[in-house]
C-alpha cells in the first residue's frame, strides 16, 4: 500500500534549524521546571511500592466470595461463572448441606471446593456478569503475586477473606451451622 | 596565601600549584560526576518521568545523589571481560586515551581573575599565561580524544564498534575545521591566542555579540567534538549498538563515560572563555578572585546544562545528515563569519 508522505513546506526560519531547536528548548524547559516544582506524589509516574494507584469504578481485580450476614457464603454453586469463564479456571464441587429449602429459610446446594486458577484467569468479569446471586465480584486487588505456582490457586476460603481486611470483616474459615436465618426467612 | 604555604612548610608557589592542579584536576572530574546525576534527573523532568531516585546511604535518598556512588561501586565490582578476539593492550589502552586528553584539557583555561599577595602574582591556571601554547592546546587536546574513541573501535575486533568508531572519526574531520576558523576568528580579532589575553580583550563587550555567528557553529561543533546527541554517531542504540563502546564493559566503560563528561566540562570552559568572558562579572571591572571563580564556576556549569538541554530536546541528525552540514553548513558560516572579521579589521585599518 502506497503512502503519500505529507511534504511540510519549511519556512526559511524554520530552515535555519536554530529557531526551531530553540522553540524545542522552551518547550522542554517548560517540562522541566513544571516537574521541578512538582512535588514527586504529584506527578504522573505513581512510585509503585510506596504508593499504590487508586483503581478506577469498574476496574477488574482479585476475586472475592461474597457471604452473608451470618458468613454463610452466597454462592449456590449454579456453576453459571463456570460455563460462562473463558479461560476456563473456575472449579466447582458442589454439595448438598441442608435437608431445609429454600422457602424455609435455606439454600440446600453450596460450593465444597470453589477454586480459581489465578494463573489462568484472565479478569475478564464473566463470571462476574453471570452470577445470579451477585456471589462473586471482582475488586480492585491488583497485587496478585506468589513464589510457585500452587499458591496462585485461590480455593474457596482464600477467595471468601481476599477483602477481609479491607472491609473490616473477619475471616473465616468453615462455614456457619445452618440456622433459620431471618434475612433468607422474608423472601 | 604566604601564612597558608608557611604553615604548610611550602614555598607560596609549589603551594599554589598543589591548589590549582587539585583544582583543575579534580574539579572537571567531581562536575563530570554530578552531571551524570544531572543527566538522568534532568532528562527524567524534562521527559515527566522521576529518574533515579532509589539509591540511598543510611535511608537517606538525598534526590538520588548517592546513584553516582551506587554507579561508581557497581562498575568496579563487575566482571572485567575482555572479548578473546580484541586487541588486548590496545582494548586496555583506550579508555586511558579518551580518559587523559578529556583531564589535560582544562590545564590553560583560566578559572578566575589572577591576583596579587605577598608580592608575588598568582594566575589561577595550571600554566601561566605566555606559555605559547594558549588556546591551541585545549583545541589540540580535545581533537586527541577521538583517538580514544578509534582505538577502542579497532580494539574491540567487532563491526559495531568499527562503524562507530570511523563514523567518529569521520565526524571530528568534518566539524574540526568549521570550529578552528570559528575560534581562528576571535584570535585574529583579539590579536592574540592565549586565554588570559583573550579574557582580557573581552572587557566590556563580551565576545559572543561581536561574533555571534562564529559563537553558533562553535557550539554546534561542539556537539559533535563531545560525542553527544544530537550527533552521537558514534555510538547509536538503533543501528550499532553501544558503536565503539559495545564490547566495553565495568570500569573500562565507565572511564569512557566519565571522559565523555569530561570533555563536556572542558567543552563548556571554552566556550566560556572564547566566546562569554571568561571569568569576567557583568559591569564589575575587577571581580576579584572570590567572585570571578564564582563567575566562571556558574558560566561553565550553565553550558553544561545546555548542553544536557538541548540533549533531551533535539533528535538525533542522520549519518549523511551532519556531514552535510558539517561541509554545507558550517563551514561556510565560519567562512563568512572569518571574512567578515577580517573585512571589519581591514576597514578599521
Ligand atoms: S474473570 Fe473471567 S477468566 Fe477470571 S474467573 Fe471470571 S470468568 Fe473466568
Ligand atoms: S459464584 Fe455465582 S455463578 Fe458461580 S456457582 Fe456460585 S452462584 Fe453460581
């Protein structure tokens, strides 16, 4: 494919080379002493371990379980996010924990194993969208990072307290006793 | 200056002499030093970006000051490789050969107003004035450090460095002519060529009004004479690698550089003193010694930054590029700015 290379008409200033190096200088100089009376939070390069980037609305980061008041998790292990991840990373068991249903207070299907493969995960917010019980969010934890391999897989307790400490909430480790729960009984 | 030397059991004059070779030696090498700081800080602000700033002594990261040390320390401690196919003495004499002519440079630039104590006179450059050299030697000088630069080329036995070390070389031929006429210019019109003289024939009026144009191509070529962009040839990431620098490594390396910095020091006093006065304080008639180092201490570190400047401003020239100018362009302008000189002493008779 042919490109007409657009020919710039120089005018003779232009062409004695010092003027345009001298426009140059300015500009230049103007970067420098805009910088220099900066102070370094404020400029555009963010000093990654000392300070961290606040991610915008929307931004795509780790996972995270959400559970109940009670710390039941939400999941109903449907395994929409499952089908539905591209990357395929999403491992679900699921089992049955509660002879009760659902008008009686009770989901009766909960994930045993809910495991994301971080490694393979392309934090493209499928699973996300397709939840129907807004179970799994994906939040700003951009620093994702272990030694091996086996570490970069979340499992379903890692994935309940990703935000534990940020939301000032307790982690857990072993799902509550089922008990008629008040919030599940108005529905 | 005569209690000082007695309390030190030296004749005033070996006393001075330590003092200005100290100065003179160690003074282009410590701004050589911090202009590397300048270069990477200065660059990054002018660029928005934030530069080294991570290195620090104690905790204290001092705007990133102790990198140069960091710099220093890493360079010596590297491994020191010698490619098997080099011409070892030669690849080992190299960095000394662009390393000494950078340092003997400053040795007949006057760095202040010479004075007067206990009787005796003192100039404040390494060799007094009527020396016979004067500004010859510098010019001199500083066309050597291209052998540097070619004997590391050829050394190094590798293509890269071969193409950059005749692209410098071929450089140095094109813009070293241009330059003398430029400065051939000032000694024909100040009637003399050493620095003192000339420092003094610029009272009151600064050579750089009178001879604006010669000042122009002088600072162009010097560009070129320092190996700097915008007409680093001899080096060029794209093309050739490091260029003559490529198979240059550690402390080796670092010389190298330092030279290069060197020279831009030393390139800055030139110009300082052909073309902005020397030592020499607008509207003060006698600075004093005090205050015309400071003078000529702020002059040469302002070039430097200039020259830094106009790094991070112009692109790099092509090839062909600056031998065109160096033959097409320059030349002529120092032609003419010669001519026109010599036309006006003419006239004045
Ligand atoms: S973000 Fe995308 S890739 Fe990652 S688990 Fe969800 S659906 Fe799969
Ligand atoms: S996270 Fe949502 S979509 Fe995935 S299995 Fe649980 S309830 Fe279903």
């Amino acid at each position: 494919m042919a490109v007409i290379v657009k020919q710039v008409k120089l005018s003779w200033l232009d062409r004695t080379y010092f003027w345009p190096v001298f426009k140059g200088m300015v500009i230049t100089f103007g970067h420098f002493l805009r910088n220099l009376f900066t102070s370094t939070p404020k400029r555009y390069t963010v000093q990654y371990p000392d300070m961290k980037r606040v991610m915008p609305e929307g931004y795509r980061g780790l996972h995270e379980l959400k559970r109940h008041a009670d710390g039941s998790i939400k999941c109903v292990a449907c395994f929409m996010c499952a089908e539905a991840c591209p990357a395929r990373c999403i491992t679900i068991r699921a089992e049955e924990f509660s002879d009760l249903n659902l008008t009686q207070g009770f989901e009766e299907k909960r994930p045993r194993v809910f495991k994301i493969d971080m490694l393979r995960c392309i934090y493209c917010g499928y699973c996300e969208e397709a939840c129907p019980k807004d179970a799994i969010w994906l939040r700003k934890d951009y620093e994702l990072s272990a030694y091996d391999r086996l570490s970069m897989q979340y499992g379903k307790w890692d994935l309940m307290n990703t935000y534990a400490e940020e939301d000032g909430k307790a982690r857990i480790t072993t799902d509550p006793k089922p008990a008629v729960c008040s919030q599940k009984a108005s529905l | 200056m005569d209690t000082l030397s007695a309390l030190l059991h030296l004749s005033p004059e070996t006393f001075w002499m330590i003092v200005k070779i100290l100065v003179v030696f160690a003074g282009p090498l410590t701004i050589a030093a911090l202009l590397t700081w300048v270069e990477r800080r200065g660059s990054a602000m002018i660029q928005d970006r934030i530069g080294p700033n991570r290195a620090a002594i104690f905790g204290f990261r001092l705007i990133g000051l102790p990198q140069i040390a960091a710099d220093g320390i890493k360079a010596f401690l590297k491994e020191d490789l010698v490619p098997a196919e080099a011409n070892k003495v030669l690849f080992w004499l190299a960095p000394l050969l662009a390393f000494i002519p950078a340092v003997l440079g400053m040795a007949v630039i006057p760095f202040g107003q010479s004075f007067e104590s206990g009787g005796h006179t003192y100039h404040m450059s390494l060799l007094d004035p009527g020396n016979g050299m004067g500004m010859l030697f510098p010019m001199a000088i500083g066309a050597m450090a291209v052998y540097g630069v070619l004997v590391a080329a050829w050394s190094s036995n590798n293509k890269w460095s071969i193409l950059g070390g005749m692209r410098a070389s071929a450089q140095m031929v094109s813009d070293e002519l241009s330059m003398s006429l430029a400065v051939i210019a000032i000694f024909m019109t100040a009637g003399a060529y050493d620095p003192h003289d000339l420092i003094q024939a610029q009272y009151g009026l600064w050579n750089v009004v009178p001879h604006f144009l010669g000042f122009l191509v002088f600072f162009t070529c010097m560009f070129a004479e320092t190996n700097r962009l915008p007409f680093d040839f001899a080096e060029g990431e794209s093309e050739i690698v490091a260029g003559f620098l490529t198979e240059y490594g550690s402390m080796k390396f670092a010389l190298i550089y330092l030279s290069e910095y060197i020279h831009l020091v030393v390139a800055s006093a030139l110009i300082v003193t052909l073309y902005f006065g020397g030592w020499r304080v607008p509207f003060v008639a006698n600075p004093g010694p005090w205050l015309s180092v400071a003078s000529f201490l702020a002059k040469t570190l302002f070039f430097c930054w200039v020259f830094v400047w106009v790094r991070w401003t112009v692109p790099r020239f092509r090839y062909d590029q600056l031998m065109k100018m160096g033959w097409k362009v320059l030349l002529p302008l120092s032609l003419i700015n010669f001519l026109f000189h010599a036309f006006l002493m003419f006239r004045r008779g």
